[in-house]
C-alpha cells in the first residue's frame, strides 16, 4: 500500500515518534528537519495572571556550602536584605556581589573587607562614600587622608586591626564609589546602612566617629534636627546610634585642606576619649 505523507504530515509523525519509511531517494532530503506548520491555539478562558517569584538574595556561606557562587542583592532600591546572621566573610562576600542600589554602577571594589584578625573594637570610624583610592585599593581611609587618621587615631592610643580599647575599625557609609559626577541619594544611603548596623553588631564599639558630612546624615538618623545641620553646628554633641555613642567630626581630607579645623578635630577626639572613659 502506498501511503502518501505532505510535509507537514510527516513532521507530525516524527514530533510523537512515528519512524516514518521513505523511499531511498528521499532519505537524504527527510534529514533535514522540516518545521510543523504552526497551529492556531484553542480559544479558552483567560488564566489568573500569576506573579513571578521574588529574587531571593542566598548568603555567601549558604551559597558556597552548596558549590555554588554568591547570589547578588534584588536589585530594587530600598529591599531589606539578609545581613543581620552574616559573619564577616558572608558578609565581604555579599558586599562585593551586591547590587540592591545604583551604587554598584561606579564600583571596582566593595571597601566592606574581611579583617585580618575579627575582633571587637572600641573605635568605630565611619567615613564619607568612597573616592577613586579607596575603590582602587578596596578599603576604607587610604593615600593622605589614611595617614592623617592614622596619626590621629595614634594619638588617642588606638590603630586599626587592634582590638579592645586600641581597637579601631574603619568603614565607609556606603561600599561602593558612587558613579563619577553623582552624589549618593537617600535611599542609597539608607539601602547601604544595613551593612553599618552589621558592622556595628559585629565590631561592638563603644563609641563611634562620624567623620563627613554623609557619614553623619546616617548616623544622626535618630536625631533629625540635628542631621539638617551644617556639620560644624553638629560637633560638640554626643548623639546615639542603635545606643551607641556618636561623635561628629570632620574628615581627614577636609583636615588636609583646612589646617585651621585640625585643632576643632583634636577637640572631638578628647569628646570621643572622655565618652569611653566613662566622663561623658
């Protein structure tokens, strides 16, 4: 019997696994996949729209447990994040894969790094969003600036990656450089705050520096009236930070700039000092 196949017929067959047999002249051309005719769907009532699955942001040890590598943050402004059970390293991890602001944009390096040796700190020193050194060398305070603080800290008998009462630990409000030619807005700087609040869990301070004027818009939250104020208004103040003490001064790259306001600065670390010495 001579069964007689079009195209579209024989492309039916092969889809539900019919071996068809052809004649041998035609082998060669049935080895090229012949495309099924396209078939108007059946006219049926309109399904619920069903929303798709929130992103789920994995911790860095959660994802390396399972070979795998670090999820990065939703990337919607304003998302809580998972932070607040993270070790140091989950949490460095999490940092240089996150993209829950427009941050991310402008950054070669998270400046939230493991320290070398995690230990509590009585100085916590908190500084404005990162420059091009800090993004390049991915830490916190470096070049000019680093060295003034450096000596400052050295002068009130504290030094970073020491701990206890010569502990300092040293961070920037945000991690990443903010885009060349923007500031960071406030929901940035508010997305961002989750790893300070981290940070401050983890390093348990007794008193933190807030050097700059967007490290103190964060840290003066709590105080609002005094947030709006220009920063040389704001010193001379010991305001609170999820209960911790905050002190208000000024950056070392102002200090560098302005010589004049290194005596004003020098004031703030005798505040600070007086703070952890119970004085204040």
């Amino acid at each position: 019997m001579d069964l007689e196949l079009d195209d579209r017929q024989r492309a039916m067959l092969q889809e539900m696994g019919v071996r068809v047999w052809l004649p041998a002249g035609a082998v060669a051309a049935e080895a090229l996949p012949v495309p099924p005719t396209p078939v108007a769907p059946a006219v049926s009532a309109p399904r619920p729209a069903v929303a798709p699955p929130e992103p789920t942001h994995v911790p860095a040890r959660f994802a390396a447990a399972a070979g795998g590598s670090v999820a990065p943050a939703a990337g919607v402004p304003g998302e809580a994040l998972a932070l607040h059970q993270l070790d140091w390293a989950a949490l460095a991890q999490t940092a240089a894969a996150c993209q829950a602001c427009g941050l991310c944009a402008g950054r070669k390096n998270s400046t939230l790094q493991l320290p070398d040796a995690p230990a509590q700190a009585d100085w916590l020193v908190v500084g404005d969003p990162p420059d091009e050194d800090e993004d390049r060398l991915a830490q916190p305070f470096v070049e000019q600036a680093g060295l003034l603080l450096d000596a400052m800290l050295k002068a009130v008998g504290a030094r970073r990656s020491a701990a206890g009462r010569q502990g300092a630990y040293l961070t920037n409000v945000v991690k990443c450089r903010p885009p060349p030619g923007r500031l960071p807005q406030m929901a940035e700087l508010a997305q961002c705050a989750q790893y300070l609040q981290r940070e401050v869990a983890l390093v348990q301070p007794k008193v933190i520096l807030a050097m700059g004027r967007f490290a103190t818009q964060v840290l003066l939250g709590e105080h609002p009236e005094q947030a709006a104020l220009p920063l040389g208004k704001q010193r001379g103040t010991v305001y609170r930070y999820r209960g911790i003490p905050v002190v208000v001064t000024y950056h070392p790259k102002v200090l560098l700039r302005a010589s004049a306001d290194k005596a004003k600065a020098w004031a703030d670390l005798c505040l600070a000092m007086d703070v952890l010495d119970g004085a204040v």
